[in-house]
C-alpha cells in the first residue's frame, strides 16, 4: 500500500466509526423516548418494570372516578372491558374527561399494584360538531 492509500484508508475508517457513534446516540436517544401504548389486558398479561414510563390507554368506567374534595387527587378505573387498572391522578384533568370515554393516562404502576399518572390525555372522537348541532341530533334520536 501506497501513502495516498492509506490515508484514504484512514478517512474511511474515521467516517464509518463517526457513522456509528452518530447512529448509536441517535438510537439511544429516540429509545429514552419511546412511550409504549398498552391496553389494561396487555399491561396485566406482562411483566413491566416499575420504573418504566409507559401509556394506558382504554376508557373510563361509569361510576369509578373518586375525587378527593380537599386536594386535586383523582381515583379512577381504565378498562378494556377484559381487564380493569386502577389509576390514581393528582392534578387538573382535561375537560373532555368524562366517565365511558377513551382516555390515554401517562405514567408508572407503582407497588400497590395500581398506575399512578403523570399525564392525562381524553380522547375524543375524530368527528367534529358544533354543540347547538350535536344537542338537535340528540334531541331527534331520542
């Protein structure tokens, strides 16, 4: 090998192993990232770790939501309907928060075997209308 080889040797291998370190911080980055979406089934069927920040999602069920009248502390069930999670939530819950409605509850199961949530997301259908509409289609199906 001649010297103009070898140091286009030497700039190939600084290229693919500044490549790799890039590619690795990138991964490693979008990995810390990642909040996985799970249904109350899903989560009882694994084995998740405490620590581990994850998304539950499912409804609301009728009758679960406990508040506590002295603080903003929240207690409700998420249910797939196979499977129920009890989720405790101490801050202001978004207005489309409704009992049997789809909610997205970020946070972590704690030891008591319920999730506590960081962050409370209310799903809403994709279907747009203005209240005066909605009450009239209301008032005619019934």
């Amino acid at each position: 090998m001649n010297k103009v080889q070898k140091r286009r040797l030497t700039y190939v291998i600084f290229f693919l192993v500044g490549l790799g370190a890039a590619a690795s911080l990138i991964f490693y980055a979008l990995n810390q990232n990642l909040n996985a979406f799970v249904t109350p089934s899903q989560l009882a069927e694994r084995n998740i770790n405490k620590d581990y920040q994850i998304r539950l999602g499912g409804m609301v069920k009728k009758g679960s939501i406990k508040r506590n009248p002295d603080s903003l502390q929240v207690e409700f069930i998420v249910t797939d309907l196979k499977k129920d999670i009890t989720v405790t939530y101490n801050g202001i819950l978004p207005d489309l928060f409704h009992e049997e409605k789809g909610v997205i509850a970020q946070g972590k199961m704690n030891a008591h075997g319920t999730f506590a949530a960081s962050q409370i997301l209310a799903k809403h259908d994709e279907n747009y209308m203005p209240k005066n509409v909605y009450q009239e289609m209301r008032k005619n199906n019934a």
